[in-house]
C-alpha cells in the first residue's frame, strides 16, 4: 500500500472519531433540550426550527457533497435527535415499562386478579337483557369457577336504530347478578358523567374500542379509583393506545387493563383483524395487564378458541368472549355470540390451555 493512502485514510479515521466525538456531544445537548421541552410541555419535533438549521447548513455548503446530500446526512442526525427525545419521554410516560419495570397486577375483592403470570377471563353476554339471561350465565360461569361476567348496559352501536342497552337498569340487573354468584362485573361506560352512578354498580369499567379517545371519557375515568378495561380503537395505532391508557393514568388511576379486539383493515374474512403482535409489543413497552377479545375481533364462533390460545401463547394475561344462553335472540351481536354448549367445550380447552402458560 502506498504511503500516501495510508495516511489520507489515517485521517479519515480520525475525522470519524470526531465526527463519532461530535454525535456524542451533539446528542447529550438533544437530550437536555428534550427535558426542556417536557418541563415546557412542547413538542419534541418542531418543522420550523429543522428547516432553519438545514436552510443555515446549505448556506454554508461549500462542496464537494451537493445541497441534496448535505440535507440528507443532516436530517437523519436530526431524526436521530428527535427520536433520542421521544424515547426519552417514554420513560416519562406512566404506563411505560421503563419508568416501571414491574408488572401491574389488577387485583380484587372476591380474590380474582388480572396479571401475574395468570390467565383471567372474562365472559359474558354482549349486552345484558334482562335478569334471567345474565342469571343464566352468570350460574354457568359460578361453577365453573370463573371470578367475572361482562355485559353491556350502555351499548355504542353503530347505527341509532339498533338496541342500544337497558343503561341503569341494565347496570342494575349485572349488581343482584353480582350479589348472587359473587362474580365481578365489568360494563361498558359511554358518559364521563356515569362514571359516579355506575360505580355503586360495577367493578371493572369498560372503555369501548369507539370511545379510546374520548379524552375526556379517559380523564374521568382515571379519576375514578375501580379498574379500567380499556379497548384498543376501530383503527387505532398502538402508540394512540397507549397514549389513551397514559390520559387515564395520569389522572391518578393505574389500574389499567389494555385489551386488543382486533383493528379494521381490508380483510373481510373476519369482523376485524386481530392483531397478536400488538399483545407482546404492549406488555414490552407497558407494565399493563392486556386481554384478548376474540369475539369482537374475529366475529367467527369457528376460530375463537384457536384465537384464544394464541392470545395466551403470546402472553396475554387473559381472554374476553361474548356467551349468550340463546344467541339466536340476542339484542346484538347474535351471530358471534356462543350459547352455552359451544361455551362449554371453549371454556374446557381454553383452561386447559391456559395451564401451559401459567407460572
Ligand atoms: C363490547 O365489548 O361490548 C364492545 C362493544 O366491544 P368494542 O368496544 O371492542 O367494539
Ligand atoms: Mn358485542
């Protein structure tokens, strides 16, 4: 190798490690502008400042790199910064597992918890009718041990015609169900101004996929002091998820069950498409309990239960699915709905599955 070679990439070393020695730098003073802008409240990626630095960089080119590529090396040392912030701020977020590496364990009265390393369930029929067919289903989950029951009194539909719930009356009927098999009862609440009359009512409130940013719904919510099962919205990103989970924490409630029930995409063999890799990637970047609904999500009665598993094969810490005693009648949903018998061989395989994965 020539001498000359040799000493001009010599000093292309060098010229790295000042460039390396510069990034260091560079991104230690991001980091201080990050914990600025939070102090601030303002946003970690402001358009109009990168502009300006890119404008005074191309000013300045002089060569032999054209304006393009100058632009480009610099916007991703930019993007690189931002990206530094957000993760930073990350940390910051409630129900970021980096500010708590623990797990949340939703806990309660009647024993039953949701989280550490067990499979919860939580069935029940899609809305609750009367006293006899939440009774009814409520018997059917008492003996086989289970510890809840779902039922919707307010129900969102998406049309104004359809059934929309008995609202209180509703709430009560799922109250002397409760009192009667001891069950805890998770409903679904619409109205920020609910939250205080369903409470002597409900133990888990729910928070429907088409109310996740319902901003002020989540703030109420979080003011409250009972569990939270939040669902994941119609077309929600999972950062908009967790963000939603965050407004409820943030107002002083951490019992928060995250619940993926599947997102809307173009496929149309299923109701909606759930989405699994959602379940590890929530419980990687939160300390949150998340649930599965394979009833909402698949909409099909035939893939459920392998659904099901998956869902705890992936390491979600439970399962939600619709059972009516005669889904045929049924006020809404009647098509994904399971009656008892199809509830009963899911029921047995979906415990037996869950043993493999309990620890
Ligand atoms: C429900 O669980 O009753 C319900 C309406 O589900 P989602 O909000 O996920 O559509
Ligand atoms: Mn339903």
């Amino acid at each position: 190798m020539s001498n000359e070679l040799e000493s001009l990439r010599e000093r292309i070393e060098g010229i790295n490690d000042e460039i390396l020695a510069l990034l260091q730098e560079r991104g230690t003073i991001a980091k201080k502008i990050g914990e600025e802008k939070r102090k601030q409240g303002t946003q970690v990626y402001d358009p109009q400042r990168e502009k300006e630095m890119l404008n005074h960089l191309i000013d300045n080119n002089e060569g032999p790199y054209n304006d393009n590529t100058i632009k480009q090396l610099f916007k991703e040392i930019f993007k690189a910064s931002t990206d530094l912030q957000k993760s930073e701020n990350e940390k910051h977020l409630y129900v970021s597992r980096k500010l708590k590496p623990e797990d949340t364990i939703v806990q309660f009265d009647n024993g039953a918890i949701i989280g550490n390393n067990k499979k919860s369930f939580v069935f029940g029929p899609c809305s609750v009718e009367s006293q006899e067919q939440v009774d009814t289903v409520a018997k059917d989950l008492a003996d086989r041990g289970e510890k809840f029951i779902r039922g919707g009194a307010f129900k969102p539909r998406t049309s104004p015609y359809d059934f929309q719930g008995l609202g209180e009356e509703g709430l009560k009927i799922l109250k002397n169900t409760k009192d009667k098999y001891g069950l805890n009862v998770v409903s679904e609440i619409v109205n920020p101004s609910h939250f205080e009359m369903a409470d002597e009512y409900l133990d888990v409130f729910q928070i429907g996929a088409r109310n996740m940013q319902n901003f002020e719904l989540l703030k109420e919510a979080g003011q409250t002091n009972k569990p939270i099962l939040l669902k994941r919205g119609l077309s929600a990103t999972i950062e908009e998820f967790i963000y939603a989970a965050e407004y409820i924490h943030s107002q002083g409630n951490s019992n928060i069950i995250l619940c993926e029930r599947g997102i809307r995409t173009y496929e149309k063999a299923t109701r909606n498409t759930l989405d699994i890799s959602a379940v590890p990637i929530l419980k990687q970047g939160t300390h949150l309990p998340v649930m599965v609904d394979v009833t909402h999500s698949t909409g099909r009665k035939d893939i459920m239960l392998p659904c099901a598993k998956a869902a705890l094969a992936v390491g979600a810490d439970g399962v939600m699915a619709e059972v009516h005693p005669d889904p045929s009648v049924a006020l809404s949903d009647a098509g994904q709905q399971m009656d008892l018998n199809e509830f009963d061989s899911f029921h047995k395989e979906i415990v037996q599955a869950a043993k493999l994965y309990e620890k």
